[in-house]
C-alpha cells in the first residue's frame, strides 16, 4: 500500500494571513541564539536606536500595505481577507515603549486589517527590567505573551547567559494574568550541557506549577550561521562573536544524544498528562491555546514581514530582509524611504511539495494522503518507508480521510525523513 | 629561437635537493635571469604547473625546460633544465630524470643540512656518473650556518669546500655563478649527430590535440620535423606533427640534434605506444640497437578505488584510462567488492602517490571515490606442491588451511635526524617491527640512521608519526630491500555482523587482537549512529578478537522551524542528505569514506 501525500495549492502569490515584526534589540546577548539582535548602547542610554528604528518599521509597514494594496486591493475587499494574526519577536520586543507598540498594531491593523479576535503575540524575557508593562501591552492589543523562561534553575540560567531567575519567570506570569492577557506562553530549553534528567524535569514541573497555556520545549541549537554562508551583506544572520563562538564550541561537547532524547520524551510524557496537547514537534498547548500564527508557518499560508532578518512568503516566493540594522535604517529612513536591502528565493513545486511534506509532518494533524501529485508520489516511497520503520503511523482525519503522522519516535528521528523528502 | 647552438655549447642538467630545500625557487631564478620567462610573466614556481603541486608545495611529475644563456665568455650556450620530483615516493621517477643528464646541481639548505634524500639523491647521480655542481642555498637565513653544513658535505659526501657555491635563490645571490660553473664544470653531450637517431624518451604526457608528446633526449643522430618515427620496443611508427623545445611552454624547432633535450609530438592517442624509457628512431635509417631503457616503475602501495555511487564506474574506468596517459606510474586492473561494487585495484609508487592520484581523479574528473586501505604485495607459498601465489589484496588471501607460509616485503630505510631523537625513533621503528642496523654522526647534533622494516608498517603513517616526534626536523628515505618470511594472519572485520571484505587487513599474529581493539574503536568513530544498535567486530577467521558496539541513532530533530528558518532548514536537510549519498551503503549501514581509511588513522586515538 503507498502512501502519497495530497494534491499542492496552486504557486499563485496570495495576500498575506499573517504578519511578523522583528524587533532586534537585546539588554545583552545570549551566547547561544543566532536570531538578529543588536545589544548595548544600542539598546539602552543616549545612543538607543530603538525609537529610530519604530519610525523605519513604520515606514516599511507602509510600504509592504502599498504593495499589497496593488497588488491584492484595499484590506477586506473580497481578495485581500485581513490578518488573522500578528507577532512582534526579536529581540525582546517587550522593550518597546507599550505606546510604540500601540501604534505599530494599529497600523498593522488600518493598513492590513485584523480579524476580530487575531492572535495578538508579544515576546518578551522576564527579568524585572526587560518583561515591560504587561496591563499596558494589553491595552496596546497584545493577547498572547511568549515568555523567554529557558529553564527553571538558577544554576542553568547562568550558563545559558540569562539575566532572569527563575522567581522573575513566576512573577512575569503573575503579571501577564493580571494585566489581562489571554494567553501565556513558556519557551524551556532541554540538551543544554550540565543539564541533567533531573533538572529538566524540574524545569518542566516548574513551568506547570505557573498554569501556563502554552510551552515550546526546544533541543539547544548551535548551528553555525557563518559556516552556513547566511551573514554576508545580504544574509539574514548576523556574524557569530567570537565568544559566543566558543561558548558553542565547548557546549557541543556536552551535548548528549542520549540524554537529550530521554528529556524530550519526559516532556511528551509529562505535558500529556498536565492536559497538553503536543501540536508540533516541539509545540504543546492547552486545547485552544495553540499558536495561531505560528500554525501559519507550518501549513504553508502567505505571511507579510517587516524588520532586519525577516522572512515572509506569499505561496510562491520566500523573500528575507537583510539583518544589517544600518543598512535596514539607511533605506527605510532617508528622505526618500526605499525597501529594505535583501534577497528573495521562488519555490519550485518540487521543493514546494517536500516543504508541504515536511512542514505538514511536524505538526500532530499529519499529511493527508490524498490523490498523487507528480511531486507527491516521488515523495512515496519515502512516506513508506518510514511507516514500515516506525516512524510513522497512519490515522483517520477529522472526516474520516487517511492522514500520517509522526510517532515520538519518528518526531526524534523526524531528520532521517525530512533529509529523505528534500 | 635558435636550435643552431653547436654541441659543444650544449648542457644538460637537472637540479637535486631535499623537499623545502630551494629546487623550485632556484629554477624560478634559473628562468628569470636566462629571460626564458620575463619577469613580469613570472609567478612562482613556474614548473609546478598542476594545482596539487602547487598547494602541496611539491613536484610531483618531472619536467624540463630549455634556457638559453650567454656566458661571460661571450657564447651563446644552450642549458636543458630538467626538473625532478622532491618527495621520496617518487625516486624512481628522480632516477629516470637524471639518466637525462649530464650533471646536476645539488641544492643544500645552509640552515638545515644534509637531509636523508640529499644523500639518496647524491647517491643516484653518483650511479650515473653525473657531475655533481654542490649549491649551498638561504646563505640569507639567519639560521644558516654555512661552516657546518659545508663541513658535513665534506664529511660525507666528499665534496670538497672551494667546489660550493653559496647562495640565496630567493634574492638571486650566487645565482650567476651557479649559471657559469654549468658552463663550466657540466661537460657536453656526447653522441654524433651522423650516426642514425636514437633518443630516450623520459616522459610522456597527452595532449587532446597532439596525441602523446614525448619527452626525449637525443643520444645520437638527428630529428627533423616531418621525420617518419619508430618507438624501437613498442614498434609503434609515427610522422611527426611537432617537435621542439621546453620554453617551458612547447615551442616548435625545425631540427633537434645529438644532445638536445626536446619534444616530439606524436598523434598517438594511447601513451602504451611510446612508453617512458623507449627509443626514438627514423623510420629511414632505423638505429641497430636500442637505447638502455629503464626498469619500470614499481608499484609498492596497493590500494582498491571504488566509485562512491556504483553507476559511476564506467567514469572512473574512463578517468583512470586519462589520468594514466599523464601518470604511466600507477597501475590499476578491475575488481570488484562484496562490500564495494565494482571499482579498481590500483598499485601506487606510495602512500602519497596515492593520495595524489586519487585527489586527481576526484578533483580533474569530479568522482567521489572511497579507496580500500592501502596493502603491499605478499607472497603466498601454498600447502602442497603448488605455485606461490603474489597478493596485494587482502580480500583475496587464500584460505588459512591453504596457507604454507606467507613472506612480505622488506625495506631498507635511511633517516635523517638530530640525535636527541635517536630514542623516540628507536621506539617508533622498533614497534612496527622494524630492527636498527647501524648509525652515523653527520655532525656533532645530526645523525644518518639506517633501519630494516616491513615495508607494510612503512606505509601506514609511519611517515607522519616520524614528523610529529621529531617536530618535523627529521628526513627518510627508503629501497626495497627483498622479501621475509613472516607471521601473519587476515584480520576481518564484520559491520552489523557483514564482513566488509574492503576493510581486511593483513596483520602480524601477535598483535592481530590490538590491531583489532583499535580499528573497531577507529570504526565506531568514523560510523554515524544508524537507526538501529550495529555490533562492530574484528576476527581473525570465526574467531572474534575485537567488539564494539555502535549505539542506535536517538535524535536527529530541527528543534526549531518558524518563518525565517524554512528556507534555511531545508538546505541544512539538503545537506544532510548529501553527506548521505556520500556514504557507501554496505548492507543496512551506511559507512563514510574515511571509515575505510580507519587504519591510516588509529594512531589519533
């Protein structure tokens, strides 16, 4: 029996259904994260180059909408249905002044238009000088606040770099709650080097014990965005610092394959039993609690983005602003603003289809197996291949269609299919 | 250009050092002051003309080039450049060079000394009557120490003092005077240019447009272009299309004569037809006898080469069949693995030669390749009255029942070093088996010491670790020296309980089980983590001397995929795909290729 994944949408450019703002600014730097951050005086005193950089964001969100209105008409008109989410993540965009973020969302909201009960996200860390004014980003129209918590353990904390402790995670929920925000999010980070069993467990009761809605339990990443050619002028990464370098050279070396995988099934075992539902490979929500705009990454929909470093797509093209802060300042705030510097990549329907497969497959609703596509049934073999290893199981959809899935073990081992499926 | 210097005014010779000693800077000079290559065209190491070469800071294949230069007596003199190769592996190609030759410059460095290939090469040069112009080269070192080394050249090699020239090949000094003492010291060619043509061809290289272009040196007699030839052992005839000197580009002449050094392009398209060491003749006026031709190249090093992606084996039998008409070095016949495919088993002057042909092949003809560990040739006495049989394959050892004895080759080895580490190479020499001759003082912090050793345990790193003891200080050479009875067994190596024929090694009896230990622990290293848990075994016949256990793959997950990181995480999956089709798949696992290499490597631990 073959299983072969469903028919592809047309590789037609369709308006956006959901927006990112990447916020770039840090109070510091985390040896660990290659997302685009600047840290310092830029940040922080005299030299902040925050406000300048909400004014060019601003510009760039007119000029995105300018485009989109060619090409898609106004908002809401038939062919241009408004955003049914918007996201500010960095950086710690809990930085941003409420006011700031205010005005970014109700231009997002005149100039793309939002549906009625949009998932609103905000990122933010919980150190007392960095988690901002949870009341006040609510009024602002944030619902959904994604904590950058990492661990429950002081010790760890540290080594990760963090400026937070755990008492600073439990009072930015306390806070979020009771400034009137919807949905909480936890970000944990398990496979991080010193970190035992024990420990992560801890983390994980830690994180149950504040009720949260939401928790994205991450394997620690230290991929190397210079080897991997991405921080040129034109790339979406900034240059590794040298001591972040070797941070991530000696923590390699205690990362254990081993362990990592004994903690990531104690977090599927464990947030089962606490009610959560693991959507995505390394996603579990409260039912309703799922990130809607992160869904939207992973079924394929277009999605507008603004900022250094960000990625949008309109379901045929993947285009990406440099990460360059000064040359992202430089177009969007002279006299005469121009977009931002960057590169752009079309998605043949080959790649489309394997990104549909891969994308489809880390999330719990699985791949429908529907009619073949030419693209699809090249991709067969391989589906069959890791049902009969174990790594997939079949399963009835919602109206009783057939759908695969990964198992736990298949989401462990999900590389040995996705490298299949490129 | 003038091809009309009487041979009187005609001197061949080719220049002799140790690697890193100045050849290739002093011939960069040679050029530039003889205005063969104006400065302005000059980049360096001219001669080094392939990639390799160059990168690797060695020369590998001989070449020769023809300067012409005007003496202070007033002359014109016509000075034939002939360039060997540096490293020991090649020697054999050395030897072949200097037959070329009336003399040969032997370049020393005043800092380092007489190295063990100075003296392997003096020694060669000797044999062939060569006069000897000693050169000592970096006077401009503040290392150098002219006093120690000169006396050392007169210890042992009897040069006397007032015979050298000191020199600075990097900033020209001594170099007009290297050019006169040619003139001077270098006697002419002999040989008449009314006898009937006979010329040593001393190497060969194919030209898609020329066929093969022969690399001569005139003996007796005389060439013209449109000559009608004859190869005098392969037979083969030709009518000429070129010949011509080395400036070192091909530069066509109407006439070489007795004594020249030139080219001759024959339009063959198999280099078989005029193989090194053959003699050109006319058809019209045939020589008697030919020249004495050379002892063919010695393949010491064996090794199998097997395409990655087995479709790719008509490539690699095409890219051989190319590379061989530059490189006639290196043999290769087909054959093929329970664990590898079809592919080659190759024979190889050394382990370097190896490495070069086959980053050659991989490089100039885009294949991914995975070569067997590197074996030498046994010799196999078989239980009853039967043929010995010879081996260079591991694979193929007869049965341990059939097995009367078993003798492998030795070597004769020479090595250069500053004698506080006469104890650390003692120990190195001595572990592989080896057994210590004799030694001697160079000077009062040098010594020339003298092994025998299995050439077997010469050509796994041993090269490498002699390097990293003595902090690169000390040099080798080695010869052939015979062949010994010797106790050895087949060490097999099973992979998820398959043996992988191409891993075998043949190893000494006594130290089967560490050889084993190692290799297994090398293996699983060099062996990604596969789905399942993969048992990795050495034994000797069903006798398991070694086990280790290669964990199951636990987690191979993209933790994080959000907007920005699709784009991104598919090509990190394209990668590792890539890498996997890299991989050779023997049965269920998927091996890399330096796991087959694993033995050249267990000394990293």
């Amino acid at each position: 029996m073959t299983a072969t994944p469903g028919t592809l949408p047309a590789p037609d450019p369709r308006p956006p259904a959901a927006l990112y703002l990447h916020v770039p600014f840090c109070v510091s730097l985390c040896p660990y994260c290659d997302f685009v951050v600047v840290a310092g005086a830029a940040t922080r005193g005299p030299a902040s180059r925050v406000s300048a950089f909400v004014e060019a964001l601003e510009v760039e969100l007119r000029l995105r909408a300018d485009a989109l209105d060619a090409a898609f008409g106004r908002p809401s008109s038939g062919s241009r249905p408004p955003l049914a989410s918007v996201y500010l993540g960095g950086g710690t965009p809990s930085l941003l002044p409420p006011d700031d973020v205010a005005r970014l969302l109700g231009l997002a909201g005149s100039r793309f238009g939002l549906v009625g009960g949009a998932e609103v996200t905000l990122e933010a860390n919980p150190g007392p000088d960095e988690r901002g004014d949870a009341a006040a980003l609510a009024r602002a129209g944030v619902n959904r606040l994604s904590l950058g918590a990492q661990a429950m353990e002081d010790a760890l904390l540290r080594r990760l770099g963090r400026r937070h402790s755990p008492d600073d995670v439990r009072a930015a929920v306390a806070e979020a709650r009771a400034g009137g925000i919807a949905s909480v999010s936890v970000d944990l980070l398990y496979d991080v080097p010193g970190q035992s069993l024990e420990a992560w467990q801890a983390t994980l009761e830690g994180a149950l014990e504040l009720g949260v809605d939401h928790v994205s339990a991450y394997a620690l990443t230290l991929d190397d965005p210079d080897a991997e050619g991405l921080t040129g002028p034109l790339g979406d990464h900034l240059p590794t610092r040298a001591g972040a370098r070797r941070w991530r050279e000696a923590a390699v070396r205690e990362q254990d394959e081993d362990r990592a995988s004994a903690q990531y099934r104690l977090a599927v075992a464990r947030l089962a039993a606490a009610g959560f539902r693991g959507y995505e490979i390394s996603n579990w929500a409260r039912p309703g609690h799922e990130s809607r705009h992160n869904l939207a990454y992973w079924r394929r929909l277009p999605h507008e983005a603004v900022g250094p470093g960000a990625h949008a797509f309109d379901g045929a093209v993947r285009r990406w602003n440099a990460a360059r802060l000064d040359g992202y300042l430089a177009a969007l705030s002279a006299a005469s603003p121009s977009l931002p510097p960057g590169g752009s990549e079309a998605v043949h329907r080959a790649a489309a289809a394997s990104e549909q497969a891969i994308l489809g497959l880390r999330l719990d609703e699985g791949l429908g197996l529907g009619p073949a596509s030419t693209e699809g049934s090249l991709l067969a073999p391989h589906l069959d291949w890791a049902l009969d290893s174990g790594l997939l199981e079949r399963f009835a959809g919602p109206a009783g269609e057939p759908r695969v899935r990964l198992t736990t073990d298949g989401r462990l081992l999900s590389n040995e299919i996705f490298a299949r499926l490129v | 250009m003038s091809s009309a210097i009487p041979q009187v005014r005609l001197r061949n010779f080719s220049i002799i050092a140790h690697i890193d000693h100045g050849k290739t800077t002093l011939s960069d000079r040679l050029l530039e002051l003889t205005h063969t290559i104006e400065a302005r065209q000059m980049t360096s190491q001219v001669l080094d003309s392939m990639d390799l070469e160059k990168e690797k800071g060695i020369t590998i294949k001989a070449r020769a080039v023809r300067l012409e230069y005007t003496a202070n007596d007033g002359l014109l003199y016509g000075l034939n450049l002939i360039d060997t190769p540096g490293h020991v592996d090649f020697s054999y190609e050395v030897s072949r060079s200097l037959q070329a030759c009336d003399g040969a410059i032997l370049v020393v460095d005043a800092a380092q000394g007489i190295e063990a290939q100075t003296l392997a090469n003096v020694h060669l040069a000797l044999r062939e009557g060569l006069t000897i112009i000693p050169v000592l080269n970096k006077i401009d070192l503040p290392s150098a120490q002219p006093n120690v080394v000169l006396e050392e050249l007169e210890a042992v090699l009897a040069i006397p003092r007032e015979e050298v020239i000191l020199a600075s090949a990097k900033e020209g000094t001594g170099v007009p005077e290297i050019l006169e003492a040619i003139v001077a010291r270098v006697p002419p060619p002999k040989g008449s240019p009314e006898a009937p043509l006979r010329a040593l061809v001393f190497d060969s290289h194919y030209d898609p447009y020329k066929g093969v272009v022969c690399y001569i040196r005139l003996a007796e007699g005389t060439l013209h272009d449109h000559d009608a030839i004859r190869l005098m052992a392969s037979g083969a005839e030709a009518e000429l299309l070129e010949v011509g000197f080395f400036r070192p580009q091909l530069v066509p002449v109407k006439t070489l004569r007795a004594g020249d050094v030139g080219y001759v392009a024959t339009g063959f398209k198999n280099v078989r037809e005029a193989q090194v060491g053959d003699t050109v003749t006319t058809v019209a006026t045939p020589a008697a006898e030919p020249l004495p031709g050379y002892q063919e190249a010695k393949s010491l090093v064996f090794a199998g080469l097997y395409p990655v992606a087995g479709p790719d084996y008509p490539l690699l039998r095409d890219a051989l069949e190319k590379l061989h008409l530059n490189d006639a070095s290196f043999t290769f016949e087909p054959e093929s693995s329970v664990a590898l495919g079809f592919g080659f088993r190759c024979g190889f002057l050394g382990l370097l030669h190896m490495e070069i042909v086959q980053e050659r092949l991989e490089r100039e003809f885009d294949l991914d390749l995975i070569a067997s560990a590197p074996s030498v040739e046994y010799h196999v006495n078989l239980i009853g009255n039967r043929e010995p049989v010879v081996v260079d394959n591991p694979a193929r050892f007869p049965d341990v029942g059939e097995i009367d004895s078993i003798e492998e080759p030795w070597v004769k080895l020479g090595v250069v070093t500053p004698d506080r580490y006469i104890g650390s190479l003692m120990e190195l020499t001595t572990n592989r088996r080896g057994t210590f001759l004799t030694m001697e003082y160079l000077d009062p912090q040098r010594v020339h010491m003298h092994f025998e050793l299995p050439l077997a345990e010469l050509i796994v790193d041993y090269y490498d670790q002699l390097k990293t003891r003595t902090q690169g200080y000390a040099s080798m050479e080695y010869e052939e020296a015979g062949y010994r009875a010797a106790n050895l067994v087949k060490l097999d190596v099973l992979v998820n309980n398959e043996p992988v024929d191409a891993l075998s090694l043949i190893v000494h009896r006594d130290r089967a089980q560490a050889t084993g230990r190692a290799l297994t622990t090398q293996l699983r290293k060099l062996i990604p983590r596969q789905m399942f848990e993969v048992p990795i075994q050495a034994a000797i016949g069903s006798h398991v001397v070694a086990r280790e256990t290669l964990a199951a793959m636990r987690k191979n997950v993209l933790a994080k995929c959000y907007g920005g990181d699709i784009t991104r995480k598919r090509k990190l999956l394209e990668k590792q795909k890539e890498g996997k089709q890299r991989m050779k798949r023997v049965g269920s696992v998927e091996i890399p290729q330096e796991a087959f290499l694993a033995i050249l490597r267990m000394d990293e631990g």
